[in-house]
C-alpha cells in the first residue's frame, strides 16, 4: 500500500446483516454459484490425493522429442484428457467439430534446440500453444519439474490445460471473438477461464487419467497460478500481459462455476472494469510495500473506521500488546472490543516477496505489506461483525470476514491516506493460500478448507461490495 494525503469516502452499506442484489455478466463481477464453508462452487469438500488415477490408462499420443519421464507421463496424460473434454464441449456448448492439435513437443531448455512453427525452444523455460504449426510444447527439463516438486502434479495439468485453451480460441475463432488486434491479456483470460472449465470436469470425476480434491487438490492449483503471475506494476495493455494473481485465478473460477460458454464471452470490453493489473503511480516510491510501523497502524485504523462506519457500532481498537492472543499475530479480543497484534511479526509478514527466491522454489521472506494489513483487517472486521449481531465463530465467518476485507480494498482503492498499489491483491492471495493465514479465519482461527473458497470471498467483496458477503456467507 502507499500513503497519501487526502481522507477517505466512507464505504455504504457495509454492515455485515446489510443484504442487496447482485448480477454477474461474462468477465464482469463474476459467477455466484453456490458459496459456502462446506460447498465448493456446488461441489462437496473433498479431500483425497490429486494427480494420475490408480488406473490410469497410458496415453497413445504421438510427442516428438519424450523421453517417458515422470513430466512427459504427466503432461501428455493432461493433453490426452483435455482433448477428451473439449470433444464433448465444443460440440456441446459451441456445434464446432473438435480436431486434436497437429504436434506435440517435449523439450530440455536446458539442452534442447528443437524448432516449431514459432522458433527454436532454446533455453524457453515455458509451455506454449503455436498457431502457425497448430502444436502445444512443454519444457520438462525446468518449468515441469519445478511445478511438479512445488505444488504437486496437478499444477503441471493446469499449465497445459491452460495452453490447450489456446488451441480452443483457434478452433472457435469468431466465436470466442479472437482477432489480431485482441489484447493478450483478453486470449490470456479466456485461457485461464476454459482451464476452470476443464478442472470442473475433472473435479465431477468425468476424466479417465486424473482426479483432484476441492480442498487440497484445488489449492495446488491455485498456488500454482500464483506463481505465474505477472510482475506487480505491469500493465495490462503491455503487449505481453498475462495477468495478476487476482486476475487469473478470477479466470480460473469462471471457467470452474460457469463452463466454457463464459470463457468465450470474455472480451476487453466486460474485463476492464475488473482487471487489477496496472502500473506503480508515480508516487509510490515504496513499489507498493510501505514501511509496517506503529505510524502505518494508525494509518490502517483510520482507514478502517472510514470504511466500516456505516455499520453504525464501535469500532474495535488496535493495541500492540492488548489482551488476548488466540490468533498470532493478530486477534480479535470479544471481551474488550480490541485488536491484539503483534508488530514485530506482522512487520516480517509485510516485508516485500523475493520474486527471485520465489521462482527458484526457496523461502520469499515476507509476502508484502497488504498481506499484514489484511490480517489486521481482517481482525477489525470480526469486530463489526459481532458488533452488527453476526457470528463470529460458524464455518461462514471466516468467508464473511474474507469478503469484508475485499470490501475494503476496494474502498482503499483510491486517494486517501492509506491506499491500494499496484500487486497489493496479488499479495492477500498469497496470504490467503497458506494454511496459516487469518484472513479468511473465525475468531478462533478456524478456516475453511478450501483455499478455491477463500479467494473467491475476498474477491467477490472487492468487485461486489459488502452487501454479498452477509447474502452469500451469512
């Protein structure tokens, strides 16, 4: 976050009882299927190991330059299945007959010259959709394996899910609006989003090769596309942009609660009220990372009695210290109203990520200051929350909490005090995945399962405003 100099507008209507319609339109606020503790977009909490089936048949696919390794086994299972599902849901959803992609290529970047219709995969750590030889190709020698050891075998299946879902805007071309003049961060959107599709069809446990949990499973996935996310302070008009982590997983779950038909309706028109990615303002000489001190507290404070006076209770207050620790390092304290933190490690919670450190699979250190500030956010909110009559301690309270804190960003996001940088969402997702995090967390530290859940609460308070938090998770 930055600090600026002008107060901010108070929030409306965000008592936690407050209830209001809401409406999603394709790329717009976003799908509002069935939310909860125990329901996973309508699917049940599961929890199982994800990955290749027991009985798993061995794909017959033809993939130049394999060497059968245990990454080659698993993307080309992934291809095999995702060709599977988008021969149904072409037809299906869009009366196109599907054809399988013309070539597959497996590569070392470390080793390997190997050349597509796009150019040689020297040293090209990625995975890749070419339109000019209608060819995905993956590297197994250093993108594969690192995801693999990192987030578990699913993350290699939602990268060339992803990818495949390039292949599909060729093959439905007008209909999925793709033209030359298209924004890469639109054909990136719609590629995240038929990922969700096809990952809801595993989930159903429609795939032949693969399974994955709601709980576990799915936080894989959505740790993994964390990872990938675009540097903070790019722009979504750079010519490569493919997204915040705010912005791909809000794809990867349209595609997972609305199918396919809603992937294709993305265009730059209905994703540009959402889209999050943008560059630093010319102020922000911090990067987006504030210093985390007693001044920034106070800050924080005010922000916050701005944002929830309209519930119309007493605000809790933050005391360093205070009286009660249940959930370090920062608790809500019910017997005297209060916010109990702990500076010090909130203040090593705020220290920006290493993206470096990050991308070779070692510690990041901090994981930014919004990421402390949510927490402490989210601690505040409990107060109203209480405050309003609303339990505190049920399996929704965590998700309402969550949902509140989105409900606030967005309310920082603009000039005041205390404001919104460029990557400060990315930053309370990254919170938000950790099995520790308090953002998402009741008043006892009790969290739901699903990390798919968590992020979607505090998105949908960001793009909907308070009111959807007490309708979908009261």
């Amino acid at each position: 976050m930055i600090r600026g100099g002008r107060g901010l507008v108070a929030l409306l209507a965000v008592a936690a009882v407050a209830v209001s319609g809401c409406s999603s339109k394709s790329g717009g606020s976003g799908p509002v299927a069935d939310t909860g503790a125990g329901s996973v977009a309508g699917l049940p909490v599961t929890h199982f190991e994800s990955g290749l089936k027991p009985d798993a048949p061995t794909p017959s696919l033809d993939v130049r330059n394999a060497d059968g390794g245990e990454d080659d086994k698993l993307a080309t299972a992934a291809i095999d299945d995702v060709q599977t599902y988008w021969g149904q849901m072409l037809q299906s959803d869009f009366g196109v007959q599907f054809e399988p992609v013309k070539s597959l290529l497996s590569y070392d970047a470390q080793t390997d010259t190997e050349e597509t219709g796009c150019g040689s995969v020297k040293k090209l750590v990625n995975a890749f959709y070419c339109p000019t030889d209608d060819s995905v190709a993956w590297d197994r020698g250093v993108l594969l394996p690192m995801l693999r050891k990192r987030f578990g075998p699913m993350s290699v299946v939602v990268v060339l899910a992803h990818e495949f879902g390039h292949a599909v805007q060729y093959r439905l071309g007008d209909k999925a609006g793709i033209t030359k003049s298209t924004p890469t961060v639109v054909k990136e959107q719609q590629a995240d989003c038929f990922a969700g599709g096809y990952f809801r069809w595993v989930a159903e446990d429609k795939s032949k090769y693969y399974q994955v949990s709601t709980s576990e499973g799915l936080n894989q996935v959505m740790a993994s596309m964390f990872l990938i996310r675009d540097q903070a302070g790019t722009s979504a008009a750079d010519r490569g942009a493919h997204g915040t982590a705010f912005d791909r997983t809000f794809a990867f779950q349209a595609g997972f609660e609305k199918g396919p038909k809603e992937c294709a309706a993305m265009n730059a028109d209905n994703i540009k009220s959402r889209l999050t990615e943008r560059p630093f303002d010319k102020g922000d000489t911090g990067k987006g990372d504030a210093k985390f001190n007693d001044q920034a507290i106070e800050l924080l404070k005010k922000s916050l009695d701005e944002a929830f006076k309209g519930a119309g209770v007493a605000a809790p207050e933050i005391n360093d210290g205070g009286s009660c620790n249940t959930t370090a390092p920062a608790s809500y304290c019910p017997g005297d109203n209060t916010v109990s933190i702990d500076l010090a490690k909130l203040a090593e919670l705020a220290q920006p990520i290493d993206r470096d450190a990050e991308m070779k699979g070692e510690d990041p250190g901090g994981m930014g200051d919004f990421a402390a500030f949510s927490e402490v956010a989210s601690r505040y909110a409990l107060g109203i929350q209480k405050g309003v009559g609303a339990s505190i301690d049920n399996p929704n309270a965590g998700l309402r909490t969550s949902c509140l804190v989105g409900a606030w960003a967005a309310f920082t996001n603009r000039p005041g005090d205390l404001r919104l940088s460029a990557g400060d969402l990315d930053e309370a997702i990254a919170d938000l995945l950790q099995p520790e995090s308090l953002v998402s967390a009741d008043v006892n530290g009790k969290r739901p399962d699903s990390g798919f859940d968590r992020v979607e609460s505090l998105r949908r308070g960001y793009l909907e405003g308070s009111s959807v938090c007490s309708k979908q998770y009261g």
